[in-house]
C-alpha cells in the first residue's frame, strides 16, 4: 500500500539517540542542534522530538532518561547501531542510521524480523571520502612521500622518475554509490577517463540515475559522467571490468555476502597489464589481504592506497605495515566537521519524503544487504 500524505507529521514522535555506544559510533556525538529541532518543528508541527544524549544503551541511567513505556509511541528512531526490539517500539515506522553501512544491524531481530524502513546515511560521505581517495593517489603519481623523507634529511635532490600525470587516465569505480559518483566528478575535473562497475547492470540511462542523498551539486545523480558501465553480476562481468585498461581502481563497495573476498589472487592478476594502482575505501574483506600483499611485493600492481583493513583494526606487526608502495590509514576517509550537518540533512530529507507519502531515500534492500 502506498505511503500516505501527511504534511505536519501529525502523530509522528522522533526519537534521537546521541552518545549510544558500541560500534560504530555514534556520528552524531552529541550534537543534534536547538536550530535543527527549531527547523524541523517549524516544517512540521505535529511531530514530537526526543533526544536522549550522554547515556549507553540497555544501561539503568538509559532507562532512567527514557523509560520502556516511552517507546511506545516512538514512531521514527535516529540511531548508530542501539535498536529496540519490535514489542517495546510497535508503532516504529523508519529507522535512520547515522552510517553509509548497515551491515552492523541486518541481524537484529527488528529488521530481521519486521518491514520497518531502515534507512542509511549514504551520501554524507562522499565528499571527504573522495579527496582522501584523489590525494593519496596524487600523493602517490607524484611521489610525495618520498620528497617528504627528502626534506627531513634536509637535502635538495630531484627523483629521476618521470611524474604521470591524471590526464587521459583511466578510473574504474567499483560500486558506483554515493562515493564512486563524487570520486568520479573530481577525477572527471582532472581529465580522467571514468569507468563504472555496480553489482547489477544498468543499461538504460534511468537505471543509472541515483535519487539517494548526494549533497547539493555534488556526485553524479544522472549517471552521465562514465564513459563506460559495466556489472559485476557475475564473474565475467567483474573480470571484464578489471581487464579494460585500468590506471586507478577505486573500490566504494559495501561489504555483503557476495562482495566478501571478492577482489583476490585471480582478479588483482588481471590488473598486471597497467600495474593498476588500487584504493579500498569500502571494506577491507572486499580484497583478500595475503594477495593484495603479493600483488604489491610482486609488482603486479604499482601501488595501493587503504583505508579499511581485514583484519581491523590492523595489529601490530601484521605484514601489511611492511608491504611495499602502500599507503594506509586507520580507516578515517569518512571523517568531516560537516558529518552531523549531512546526517541530519539525510534525516530532514527523508521526513519530507514522508510527509508527501513518498518512498523514502537511502532504503536498505535487507536482500541485498544494502
């Protein structure tokens, strides 16, 4: 049955949980702005909000601050990771997580176990996520690293090897979400060619069309930016991706039953031709480490930049801290003063959707995993 108009969100009551623990994090902290109570009040009048900030989840002083019975009415919940179960929240309707990801939750058994909307923040990534992607790969063509360990040995030499430039490059983006779109449009702007890659094919331009969250004249809601679409749908699909010349491959994937080890010894031996230099900011079990490993101290590929790690964190002494041509950081690329800001433009966003009686965006197929 199609969702029904409701303009001031009568009956409605949000509640935003602030400084839950357990992972991930809570974005929010404990930040959710008097002005952003004030704008959503004033957009919809009947909707009652609730915060509950500084507390664990499931502890007394939790229940202190909001008491089982509370819950009854909670029709929309703001969350990192803390769910109730369905006999506390009956008249749940859409729970908003403050993550791009959703695989901490699938489990629970209030998603498991009912049609409650659980929507994600994707796209509030996407532009921090996309400069960490082009400055370690620039950082890498243009070998600033290595004129960094010059300079603290106070000398002035010049490295004999040639810099390539971006232009006339070759990107494929492997998940063409949020992320991949933004990285496209900034790798676009240096002259490089793009390619995309997503789990299904996308062969008209409406299926290639993106109505999530994309911060405003960011990304590439139309799907116009790639010069060519692949699918990884199957294994030849996926192999005919990576064998199409090339230079960057940026990996944006969520991590899902059938992405899990989905980049190993056989696929990073496709990319030998171009010495394809590699950037995971998905998930680290995307990519088997032990092969990434190889590829890089064989030459197979020039380089590599990661922001996930499987194992993570990464312990001491693992040989990825010595792998040759890598660059890694302890999973950060997401990280912006402006996360709050976008999460909760996600969450207003979406309460407009609502409140026409339209779908909402950034709905998790629980099939899918995303």
């Amino acid at each position: 049955m199609a969702p029904t108009a409701n303009r001031t969100l009568d009956g409605h009551k949000l509640l935003v949980l602030l400084g839950v623990t357990g992972p991930p994090k809570s974005l929010l902290g404990t930040v959710f702005r008097l002005e952003w109570i004030a704008e959503l009040k004033d957009l919809f009048p009947g909707l009652e909000i609730v915060t509950v900030r500084d507390v664990a989840w499931n502890t007394p002083s939790f229940q202190k601050k909001f008491p089982d019975e509370e819950w009854k009415d909670v029709t929309i919940l703001v969350t990192g990771s803390a769910l109730p179960t369905a006999d506390i929240a009956p008249k749940l309707e859409y729970v908003q997580l403050q993550s791009a990801g959703a695989n901490h939750v699938l489990d629970h058994p209030l998603i498991r176990e009912t049609n409650v909307a659980l929507c994600t923040a994707s796209g509030v990534h996407g532009p921090q996520i996309a400069e960490w992607v082009v400055t370690t790969f620039l950082a890498f063509q243009h070998q600033i690293t290595r004129y960094v360990d010059i300079q603290r040995q106070s000398r002035w030499q010049k490295l004999a090897e040639p810099v390539n430039d971006a232009v006339q490059q070759r990107v494929g983006i492997l998940g063409y979400g949020a992320v991949g779109r933004q990285v496209a449009r900034v790798l676009k702007a240096l002259g490089m060619d793009v390619y995309a890659c997503t789990l299904h094919p996308r062969l008209s331009p409406e299926s290639r069309r993106d109505e999530t969250y994309t911060p405003a004249g960011l990304g590439d809601p139309e799907g116009i930016l790639p010069s060519k679409w692949f699918s990884a749908e199957n294994t030849e699909g996926l192999h005919g991706f990576l064998s199409s010349g090339l230079d960057l491959l940026v990996i944006t994937l969520p991590l899902t039953r059938n992405t899990r080890g989905l980049i190993s010894r056989s696929e990073l031996a496709l990319l030998a031709k171009q010495k394809t230099f590699v950037s995971n900011v998905g998930r680290g079990e995307i990519i088997k480490t032990d092969d990434l490993i190889d590829a890089l101290e064989d030459g197979v590929i020039r380089g590599a930049a990661l922001d996930v790690t499987d194992p993570e964190p990464l312990p001491d002494g693992h040989r990825l801290w010595s792998t040759k041509n890598l660059f890694i950081s302890p999973h950060v690329s997401g990280d912006s003063s402006a996360y709050a800001q976008r999460v909760y433009e996600v969450l207003k966003y979406n309460l407009v959707r609502l409140s026409e009686g339209r779908e909402l965006t950034n709905k998790v197929n629980r099939n899918e995993g995303y």
